[in-house]
C-alpha cells in the first residue's frame, strides 16, 4: 500500500554531510514527525540508500512521515566520534528545517537498525545532555549497544552476524579511545537513562544482541521512561531486511508500524 507515494532528493549540509531526504510525493492533511533513520553495517560499512529497503521507507509512502538518511563517516577511516557527530549534524538539519521539509518540528525521532540502532541510542544520550533539540521516540531496531561480551553475543555464530565480526567492528570502531569507552561511544555503558526518550524495538531471542537489547530497555523502563521490546523467534540478525516476507519478518514489521503510527499520535508537550 502507498497512500502518498516517496520522492528522493539529496542535499549537502553546510558542513558537507550527504542527506537523503524522503518525502512524500502527496502531503498528508496535517504535518507528520520528522525521523531521522540510521543505516546499520557494524559502525564500519553501509551507505545512506540502505534507507531505501529499511523500516522507515514505508512510514513516507503508508503514512506521510519525512525522513532523512545520513551517510555518516565510516569507522574504516573515521573511528568514534565521527559517526555520532554526523548524526548529530544530521538531526540539526533536521530541526532546523522541518516546516520547509513539511514535517512537524515539535515531533522529530530517531531510529536505524544494528550499528544504527546503537548511533539512535547514543544520539539520544548526546542530544539529551546538550539540550539542544529534543527527539520526542526513538526507534533503535536490533541495536549493537555493548563492545563487551553478553549472554548473547558471546560464541554467537550467526549468518549474518556473530561474535567474531562483532568483536572486529567494535576494535575498529573504538581504536582511538584509550581505557574505558564512554556511553557516547557504547550506550550500554551509559549509567544515566533519565530524560531520554521512550523507546520501541524488536530482536530475534537468539541473535547477537538479544541481551543488550532487553537490557537497554528494561534500564529506561526503570528509569521511568516508556519503553517497549518485541522479541522473535529466530536468530538471524536483521531478519526484517534479509527475508522480509517471512511470517515472523511480517509479524514484526506490522508492529514496528503500529509502534511508530502509536507514537505519532501522540501530543507533543
């Protein structure tokens, strides 16, 4: 179903950074939220089109949504922070033009799935502690939260994704710090989930990072934040995008948009 159709364009911010921008070819009746989406590859691979197979695709053309894409700085060649500092360039752009773009302002959210789940994470926890421009949701999808070993994680052979490539990307990923990486750089460290925003996700109950995933939201629930996970039978890492018309990949996307049009919903404060 597309009720509105989708239009691509791309644009350079001031500092250089690619956006894809994802419209709606038709305006909804009333200005919908704003969401910038975060493509996955283990902080070290991926691109900006990845948006075009993701979750957040269909919120433009089913329901209206704008939606940005940034192809953030890779780890291969810009270890942390340069991929954080991208996204927080990219939601800047965000606020600052989303009556031009046709979205609400007062409603802007995050998402990405894996390595972008864990930048939607971390750029939550930034944007909170510099108290700039507030994300109302986030959507971090199967997200790559924790450098250290979980349940989970640990001796974790998966197709798609398992330990061996886990442990390489975060190496790559964290090579510049020296001691202890901050939340910033792995938001399972993070001490502090007051005033960040409610939270939606689903995970398969056997890939990689079922127990970091359960784990970030069971610490924003205790810290009194809305928050809600989903889990699925399987352990195939990015099931939704791999094989999406599985009957469990059905089951999770039909959620994950009930999530997002329940969250859309509601009144900004």
């Amino acid at each position: 179903m597309s009720k509105f159709g989708c239009k691509t364009t791309k644009i350079r911010t001031d500092k250089g950074l690619k956006l894809l921008i994802l419209r709606p070819k038709r305006s909804p009746e009333e200005p919908q939220p704003g969401l910038l989406w975060i493509h996955g590859g283990g902080y070290a691979t991926g691109m900006a089109s990845m948006v075009q197979i993701s979750r957040a695709k269909a919120l433009v053309k089913k329901y209206g949504a704008v939606v940005i894409s940034p192809a953030y700085r890779l780890a291969a060649r810009h270890p942390y922070p340069a991929a954080l500092e991208d996204c927080y360039e990219a939601l800047r752009y965000l606020a600052d033009h989303a009556t031009a773009l046709g979205c609400d302002p007062r409603r802007l959210m995050v998402g990405g799935e894996s390595a972008g789940g864990g930048l939607t994470a971390a750029l939550c926890m930034l944007a909170r502690d510099r108290g700039e421009i507030p994300i109302v949701w986030q959507f971090p999808l199967y997200p790559m939260l924790d450098d250290r070993d979980t349940a989970s994680s640990r001796r974790n052979h998966g197709f798609s994704w398992g330990s061996r490539r886990n442990h390489m990307a975060w190496k790559l990923y964290l090579r510049r710090i020296s001691g202890e990486p901050g939340p910033y750089a792995a938001p399972a460290r993070q001490q502090d989930y007051r005033g960040l925003p409610p939270a939606y996700t689903f995970v398969g109950d056997r890939e990689p990072f079922y127990c970091e995933t359960l784990d970030y939201v069971e610490k924003l629930r205790s810290a009194g934040i809305p928050a809600h996970v989903d889990v699925y039978p399987t352990g195939l890492h990015a099931f939704d995008l791999l094989l999406p018309f599985r009957k469990v990949s059905r089951a999770a996307i039909a959620a994950f948009e009930a999530n997002y049009l329940a969250a859309a919903k509601r009144q900004p404060e």
